[in-house]
C-alpha cells in the first residue's frame, strides 16, 4: 500500500489504536524546567532547561504534540522539538501566557501513523491546545483528529495540498506554499539569474531529471514540477491540475521522473539510471534528509555532475557534516533564514527572527535551522491566538485565526501570517537556500533589503 493510501485508510479508521503506543516516548517540561522522559513504566530525568514559572493562580495550559523522534523522520523531528521548547521557555520566563504557566507534553510517533493518530485522539481530551506534528504523511490523519474535536491544528510540517483541501476550519499552515509549489523556489532562481546575465542562455539546463519518495510530500513536489494532479484522498477526484507543470513553464524538458519506494537502497543504480538520462539539472523531492543524502552520495559516486540540483531537503547541519563537501553547490527551498529581518511578537513584546537566533544559540550552543524556526513560530502563533482570545477555548482561538488580515497579521520569526478559507497562507513566498562552502548561502530572491548572495552556477563538481 503506497504511503497516501496508507494515510486515506487512517482517515477512514480514526479510532485504530495501534499496539505499540504504550511504548511510546512522552516528554514534559515541567514548570521547574525539568525534562522527563517516560518508556513503558520508567521515567529518565534529563538535565533541566532555563525556565521560570510565571506568577498566576491558574492550573497550567497544556500544549501536547505527537513528533517522529524515532523512525524515518527523526532528524527534522528533532529539530522541531528543540524549537517548541525554546520558545515554551522564553513564553515562561515572560509571565506564561493569561497569566498561566505553558507545559510542553511532547509524545513520540515513531514515524508512524497509526500511533500518531493514537496519541492526538488521547491529546485532544487531555490538552488544552496542540501544536502540529511533522511531515505530510503525518499531518494529514492527525490533523483529521483534530478537526473532529473541534481542536485548532497549527501546522509547521505538512504542505500537501490534498491536506488543505477537505474544507476544515481549524488547521493554520506556518509555511510559505503548498508542496506542490515548492519547486518554483529554484525554478524562478534560475529565471532570474539567467535573465540578470550571471547564466548564460547557453548554459541555462534545458533537461530535467524528476525523482521523488513515495511520500505524500515528495509526490506532491514532483506533481508541481512536472504537472501532475492534486486528488481529493477519500474519492481520487481531480482537485486541480498543474499542467503542464513548473518545469515546462520555464522551458526545460523533463527526461526522466520516476519514484523511489519506501525503504529504498540501491541509490547506486538509481543514481546512474538518472546520469543515463542525459539530464543537465536534477530536481529531488525526498521524504527525509537521509534520502537527500543518499541521493548525492549516489550522485556522487557515479560521477553524475549536474549543472543545478534542487533537494526538498537539505537545509539542516545534518546534510552539510554528514556529506562534508559534496553538498556545495545544492539548492533547496526554505522559509526562513537567520538573515532575514522579520518581526513577531512574544510575550507581547517585538520579538525578531535575529532574537531568536541569539537567545537559540544560548539556549543550545549552535545556530537554529529551519525545522527549530517554524516549530517556534507556530508557538508563537498559538500564544498569540489565546491572548487575542483571551482564553483557551480553541473554537474562539480558531477565529481570531481567520480574523487575522495583513494589516493585522500573526507575527512570527517566520514573517507574518493570515490565511485564506482553507487555512493556507496569503502573500507569503518561498526562499532559497544554497551550500556555499560549508555554509548555507541564502541566494533568491533578490530585493532590496535582503542580505542575499549570488547562486553559484553551475554547481561545483563532487
């Protein structure tokens, strides 16, 4: 059964209870800061994090989430739990929000979809609020459990359109695009240079190879490339066609699009399946940074040297140290940068993505990435819906949400946020992110007052 059936069968049997969930990871960060994590009947005290409880006679707001801290999304996870608990901390150590203590209960999914949806159907009656889970395959059946309880659902990880596409009113995207426009990124990078000079008309890739993981998010990034269709998951109906799609809009041929099943591993065949293409540029939608690693290192060891390779993944330090070279040159897509000059709030105070990146670096020892920048933003954006609110009731939370306009947005270290009926956000574009040396290089689009630097093309050989 290929990964979205897997996801239509879950929507279909929300109370499947899946037998390894008792086993799962639990995480909670107590108002002293202590972390403790519980398998089975043992709990393990970690060190304790930087927090104090702020004053306020109310029983404390619980915020639960179910993340893949195991499993084939555990990187990201990672990532976007470090970012939830940031942000938890420096929300306590400003008074707590309504004048009450923020708990952070984090549950581990293990990268799978039956315990993920176990653990929000527990969440939704024991949480006063949720923040979202990771990746496609996961957002979609959770966000259904969430809809059903009448819960608001912030998302930070879960682009593919059919997601947004089922007319529910309690789910936020804390992204730029659906997945099926996260190509156009280094699409329109490579318009852009070109028509600027720094490629030349001659060298500009007129060929494409297309992969991707069979994944909800993956195929939806391939579909919007090379022109697929958005389908409704429960009938199969045509939602929107991309015809003719991304790539062809810009002239460049596709010459090979095939799919990688899950578990895959002979990235040495594939990789020379796709160098027996002929293909100038190589643009891939993986479902997991070890994909996108998997992928160059195939590239790499049959010496298939694209002009431009664009990866769905890749911006995390993770890709960079494990690849340790041949990652210059790559391109991927991004929402956020540490140099972009954007403004939230926090605590009810201006609070800036530079902030953030100061108080992450004191909290952890290292600069954020992405995955800890939108998991913060979306706890910013809920900490912002219950003050507007005034309560935790989500159903008046849910629609300070859709009051939200540009004049009077969410403000996040992401830039800000209102959305549109279907809970996806207006006037927001993507970036782009490139490998320069060892360091990621934010290099489209070119605007006055972006701290960009030039693309570096073609892409330096392994």
């Amino acid at each position: 059964m290929n990964s979205w059936k897997r996801v239509v069968a879950i929507f279909a049997l929300m109370t499947v209870v899946a037998a390894c969930a008792g086993t799962a990871e639990t995480t909670t960060t107590a108002g002293e800061g202590a972390t403790t994590t519980a398998a089975d009947d043992t709990a393990e005290t970690t060190a304790p994090t930087e927090t104090s409880a702020p004053e306020g006679s109310g029983d404390p707001i619980i915020a639960a989430t179910s993340l893949p801290l195991t499993g084939e999304f555990s990187i990201p996870a990672e990532l976007h739990r470090n970012g939830y608990q940031l942000c938890v901390d420096l929300i306590n150590e400003r008074g707590g929000v309504l004048g009450r203590e923020l708990v952070l209960e984090v549950e581990d999914n293990q990268s799978d979809q039956e315990i993920a949806v176990t653990q929000y159907e527990r969440m939704v009656a024991e949480a006063d609020i949720l923040y979202g889970t990771f990746s496609s395959l996961l957002t979609g059946p959770t966000s259904a459990i969430a809809e059903q309880n009448g819960m608001v659902y912030p998302v930070p990880s879960g682009g593919a359109q059919r997601i947004w596409e089922r007319g529910f009113q309690n789910l936020f995207y804390f992204q730029a695009r659906v997945g099926e426009e996260v190509g156009s990124a280094g699409v329109n990078a490579l318009l852009y240079y070109r028509d600027e000079g720094l490629i030349s008309e001659e060298d500009f890739p007129e060929t494409a190879a297309v992969v991707y993981a069979d994944d909800p998010f993956a195929a939806a990034g391939r579909n919007g490339l090379a022109g697929g269709t958005v389908n409704d998951p429960a009938t199969d109906e045509v939602l929107v066609d991309l015809a003719p799609g991304l790539l062809a809009d810009a002239g460049i041929e596709i010459v090979f699009d095939e799919q990688w099943p899950v578990g895959f591993t002979d990235w040495t065949t594939f990789a020379n399946s796709i160098a027996g293409s002929g293909a100038e540029s190589v643009w891939a939608a993986t479902a997991s940074v070890d994909e996108a690693i998997s992928l160059v290192q195939g590239l790499q060891q049959v010496g298939m040297q694209p002009s431009f390779m664009w990866l769905s993944q890749g911006a995390q330090a993770e890709f960079s140290e494990e690849l340790g070279g041949p990652e210059n040159g790559t391109t991927m897509h991004t929402v956020w940068h540490p140099t972009v000059e954007f403004v939230g709030s926090l605590g009810g105070e201006e609070y800036t993505n530079q902030d953030f990146v100061a108080d992450f670096q004191a909290a952890f020892g290292n600069e954020p990435s992405e995955d800890e920048a939108i998991p913060f933003a979306v706890c910013q954006g809920m900490e912002q819906g219950m003050i507007g609110a005034g309560s935790t009731d989500n159903a008046a939370i849910a629609q300070w949400f859709r009051d939200r306009t540009e004049d009077d947005p969410v403000r996040t270290v992401l830039g800000d946020f209102y959305w549109d009926e279907r809970g996806l956000p207006i006037g927001r574009d993507l970036l782009l992110n490139q490998w320069q040396d060892g360091e990621l290089a934010f290099v489209f689009p070119v605007a006055e007052g972006l701290d960009t630097v030039d693309l570096v093309f073609p892409k330096p050989e392994w």
